[in-house]
C-alpha cells in the first residue's frame, strides 16, 4: 500500500497545545475521536472542511498542520497511466 502524499502535524500540536487530547480536539473541531485517531496515525486525511476546523483549533492555518508531498503524489502516479482520480493523464 502507497503512503499518502498528505502528511500531518496534528499530534505536534496537540502536544504543544497543552496537551491536548485527541477527544478536546475532536470536539474543537466537530469531528469524532476515532477521526483524529486515524488522522495523526496518518491512515485518514481529512477533507477540507474538517482540516480547516482542525488547523483553527489550533489558531494555525491549514498549510501549518497539514503538508502535500508532491515528489510523493508525483511517484505514485508514474506507470500507472492515470492520473490521481483514475482520469487519464
């Protein structure tokens, strides 16, 4: 199984925020304990909106707590002959 090309910084600064726990988050951002779970574990990334809630909980941005490894994404593509919505290149 590829890894995700998305990475994250959630438990960082959950840590950093007073340690906070990873239910006080799923409540800060109105999503659920196990979702935060699969996020930090790096088996989940979340969609927009609850990336946004999630980066506001923490007075960051989206782009602090969440990357995007395009070399990754980009290698992962190759010989595959579609692109990342399985639509052709």
């Amino acid at each position: 199984m590829a890894k995700s090309p998305i990475s994250n910084r959630v438990r960082e600064f959950r840590f950093h925020s007073g340690e906070m726990t990873q239910q006080e988050l799923a409540d800060r951002a109105s999503v659920t304990r196990q979702t935060i779970v699969a996020i930090e574990k790096k088996s989940y990334s979340p969609s927009l909106e609850p990336a946004f809630r999630i980066a506001r909980a923490f007075g960051r941005t989206v782009e602090d707590v969440f990357s995007f490894d395009e070399d990754r994404h980009e290698n992962q593509s190759v010989g595959t002959g579609k692109g990342t919505k399985g639509e052709p290149k």
